[in-house]
C-alpha cells in the first residue's frame, strides 16, 4: 500500500484557467487521476481494523488526502463539482475514528480538509 501512495499517485496541478473548461484535455486529465487517488484512499481505509491505525491513517490521510486530494480540491473551484469531491472523500473515512471525539472536534489530520469544508 506504501509504496503505491508514494510511486503510483500523480495529480497534477494546472492553473485554474487551464482547467476551468470541463471539456480539456488538461481538466479531464486531472479528474481522472483524481478520482483514482480516491479510489485508492477508499481501498486503503478499507484496511482499518486489520492493519494498525496509525499506518492506515498515515497512508490514508497523511499522504493520500493532505499530500495529493486536498491539493486538489483547493484548486478546485466552490460549486457542485467541489461539493461532490468533499463528499466522495467523506464517505471513504471509517465512521469508528469519529465515535470518542467531543462534538466540534476532529482527527488532527483532518483539520485542513476541516477546514476547506467550513469554507
């Protein structure tokens, strides 16, 4: 799983010129390559419980999300396309690490997602 985080994953970051016509080559690339990453996210957190948790949630959120998505969606613009990125990404996290937080606090590694979210 390490090593297809570190070697396998590439989005690439254009401008947002380039990629604010959905019909490029440039924007089509990039969702694509997008949406793989979160293909590979899911799959990685699918492992909770069987391989230990800091290694699911270092893989998963520390490098998937905060290294390549998060990226990503920042230099996605607010709309209905940002939206259905968040929520794909939200739907991919094991519900158990939410269970003994305090209400208003989250994972440390999702204090920047966090944080696009409430923008």
């Amino acid at each position: 799983m390490k090593r297809s985080v570190e070697e396998d994953v590439f989005i690439p970051l254009y401008p947002k010129s380039t990629v604010e016509d959905k019909s490029s080559l440039h924007s089509k690339f990039q969702d694509r390559r997008f949406w793989s990453a979160v293909k590979l996210l899911s799959n990685v957190l699918l492992w909770d419980g069987i391989v230990q948790e800091d290694t699911v949630r270092d893989l998963g959120l520390g490098k998937l999300l905060n290294r390549y998505l998060l990226l990503n969606l920042l230099n996605t613009a607010p709309g209905p396309d940002n939206v259905e990125k968040c929520k794909k990404v939200v739907a991919c996290l094991p519900e158990r690490w939410f269970q003994d937080l305090r209400s208003g606090s989250t994972l440390p590694e999702l204090l920047n997602f966090c944080k696009h979210l409430l923008q």
